[in-house]
C-alpha cells in the first residue's frame, strides 16, 4: 500500500523466459514498461507498474500469445527492526531435526 501514495501499484510484471517466444505484442501495448532486445525478447523495466498503466499492463499479458507475462507482488524495500543488529537468516529445520539457535 505504501507505494499506491506515489501512484505506483503493488504490482510488478514477471517474464517466464523459457516460455517466451518474442512476439513483442508486449512491448507494443506497454512500451513504457518493456524494451525489445535484438531478438525481440522483451526486457522489463523494473519495479511496479504505475496505477495508470494497469490497464495497458493486464491486456499486455492477456494478449501474450504464449502466457509468458504475469502479474507479481512488487519487491520493497525493508529496514531491520533493530539497525544496530544485521538482519539474521531464518531458522531452517533440516532432516527433521530442531534447529538450534545462534548466540
């Protein structure tokens, strides 16, 4: 919700890469989001999708031949609760065992 102040969405595009085959229709109905490479292989602007290209955004992955577009949540940025202290990797059981934790 944070970035809807900004007039940004919560969503952002994904590109299934083995999918897609290149037609461009993608970058044709969103030029400000999706370049074309060389190839014709798009290359996505990163980050959210403006409210008001949500619209040019749904129909560009409607009408992709191939179903190699996607919505997606839009990455944010974070900050440790405490910022004296790293943020710490999760604690993962492995082979059924408790994990024990670091001091």
């Amino acid at each position: 919700m944070a970035n809807r102040a900004w007039g940004m969405s919560d969503q952002a595009i994904a590109i299934d890469r083995i999918r897609c085959d290149g037609y461009g229709s993608c970058a044709e109905l969103l030029p400000e989001m999706i370049d074309l490479d060389d190839w014709g292989y798009p290359i996505m602007r990163p980050g959210a999708v403006p409210e008001t290209l949500l619209p040019h955004a749904r129909m560009a992955i409607d009408t992709c031949p191939v179903l190699a577009l996607r919505f997606v949540d839009a990455p944010r940025a974070t900050m440790p609760a405490d910022p004296q202290r790293p943020p710490q990797p999760p604690e993962v059981a492995w082979a059924g065992r408790p994990a024990r934790r670091r001091r």
